[in-house]
C-alpha cells in the first residue's frame, strides 16, 4: 500500500507524511532503524541515498549523503534526542558538509517518527516541524515535498523484500479458551538450526531480544529435564532491566520443551509453555509456543504489554543470525 497521505501545515509548519503497511510494526520500524534499508527509501530515485552512520540511540548521529544523476553529492545528518524503540524517535535533521559538519546555510529541522500497530498491520506518522515561516518556505522551495513523497514512495519495495526474507510469513497469535495463548512463525533454517538457537547461550544472546536497544546480559540455558533456566534483559539507554526463570519439565530433542515460566520478582502462580517445532518443506521451520497462564486476566495483561510484537522482532533477528 503507498503513502496514505503527504501534506503541509502553515499555521504549524509542519510537513507530516502517513504510511500503513500489511507487515507487523516491528517490519516497519526494522525499514527505518537498519541502514542497509533505510538507504533505499530516504533518498528519492534520482537521489539515492548511503548512511555512512545510523544508530537509533539517544545521544547518537546519523550521517549520510545522496548521489545525484551527475555525480553530485549532498550531505545530510540525523540528531536522535528522544527514542522509544519500536515505537517512536525524534531527530533533529539537517544538512552538513562531507566531514559531518552542520551547513548553517541551510535550517534544521525537528522529525518525529512514530509507529503503531493497526487491524491489517502497521503505520508510520513522519512529521518534520519546521523553525519559521522562512525556513519552511526556503526547504520547500528546494523540492522537500517532492523529493520526501518520490522517497517514501519507495518503501512499499523494501517492505517487500523483507516479507520475502522471512518466507511470507509473521508471527500470528491466536487465543484459546480462557488461558492460552498459541504463538507461531515459520522461519527460515532448519529444525536443528532453529534446537541450537533456543539452547545455546551464545546464539540465545544474538537474538532474543525483542525490540532494538535491548541486550541479554544473564542467560542460563536449562538442557536437560529438572535444569533451571534465567534470562534477563537490560534496556542500552535506560539501564531498565527484567527477566524470567523457570524449569524444564520435557525434552523431545529437536522437536519440543515444556518449560515453566514466571517473571523475576513478581507474586503468584506462573505460565506454562510449550514450544513445538516441525519442519517446513524449503529448509525452513514453524515454531509452535502453546502458552498457558494461571487466568484470563493475566493473559490479557501480558498480551497487551506488546509481547508478540516484541517477540515478532526476535524471530526476524533469529532469521538473520542463522542466515548469517
């Protein structure tokens, strides 16, 4: 689906550009946060764009430049001041000279890019804010809104190619009876691939991670029947951290585990989970987690803390860690 909408504001002076997408929201935001494929859809056609820098951090800078049809370069940076990964960032956006210097003839701006979740996918709601009527009046002057709707124009490509790398397929969650909820995405790799990727620490670390800016600091791995297992999880930028713990009940190497599941530090019975995996025709794997909490409440409460997005992000890193 193409931009929805791309349009102008005086009074606020503002440029806001709306995209939905059939992929979930952590496909969108990876298209933004992941250099290789935000340079394919910033620059317009007959300005492509390369990021020499882009880390979407707080504190961080992103730096690139675009190629004209002649061989002409224009140089551009990004200001990360506000990040909610998966979820929101704001930049301060500029031009500057080959070296990352900020070309003072030219103004800033603010951009705030959000992303949510919608019934048949995902959106994104870009708005630049401009300092005055005259900053807003010498960048469109220059082609913003043309060059900003050509760029964005282009990401319903990119989009594409990243459904093609997970095989068309997405994490889908489905609901029964009153306390389970059954979690599932096919990926690419085969079954032992994907045994090794939930059983060993340093593969568990590569990729379990939910949304971007997250590490796994603690990760004990529970192997055999009666072993305890531990992950914890830290935030890069706010020092935020959590984690869960339990025991393996079952092992059916390589093909299912049955584990508990309760959160550190919280009161009351824990969840009960259940990961099924079975082969798919093309080297490739469904993954099956069947889990079943001790209420409907708690259910609806964990589901709605955005854990199959998060968990949507994992399975997409766990792709390219086996890929890689």
């Amino acid at each position: 689906m193409p931009i929805e909408s791309i349009k102008t504001n005086e009074k606020s002076l503002t440029l806001t550009a709306i995209g939905v997408y059939p992929v979930p929201v952590s496909r969108l935001w990876e298209a933004w946060s992941d250099p290789r494929m935000l340079e394919r859809f910033w620059g317009p056609p007959s300005w492509p764009a390369t990021f020499t820098q882009h880390t979407v951090r707080v504190g961080e800078r992103s730096l690139y430049f675009m190629t004209g049809p002649n061989g002409e370069s224009s140089h551009g940076y990004w200001t990360f001041s506000e990040v909610d990964p998966g979820k929101r960032f704001v930049v301060r956006d500029g031009f500057c000279s080959p070296d990352g210097a900020p070309n003072e003839g030219f103004p800033e701006t603010i951009m705030e890019v959000t992303f949510e979740s919608t019934e048949g996918g995902s959106r994104f709601t870009a708005v630049s804010t401009f300092a005055s009527v005259e900053a807003m009046e010498q960048l469109l002057s220059m082609g913003m809104l043309e060059g900003f709707s050509t760029a964005m124009g282009q990401l319903d490509a990119v989009l594409s190619d990243l459904r093609d790398m997970s095989a068309g397929f997405f994490t889908e969650l489905k609901e029964e009876g009153e306390t389970m909820a059954v979690v599932s995405r096919v990926v690419r790799g085969t079954i032992d691939m994907v045994w090794r990727a939930h059983h060993e620490k340093e593969l568990l670390q590569k990729w379990m991670l939910g949304p971007d800016g997250w590490t796994m600091p603690v990760c004990q791995v529970a192997h055999e029947v009666g072993d305890s297992y531990r992950h914890e999880w830290e935030s890069a930028e706010s020092g935020e951290r959590f984690g869960f713990e339990g025991e393996l009940l079952e092992s059916e190497k390589p093909r299912r585990a049955v584990t508990t599941e309760r959160m550190i530090g919280m009161e009351g019975p824990g969840a009960k989970n259940e990961m099924i995996l079975t082969p798919v025709p093309g080297a490739r794997t469904r993954i099956e987690v069947r889990i079943e909490y001790p209420s409907r409440e708690v259910r609806e409460m964990v589901l709605g803390t955005g854990m199959v997005d998060g968990m949507e992000a994992s399975y997409a890193r766990l792709e390219r860690v086996l890929g890689g």
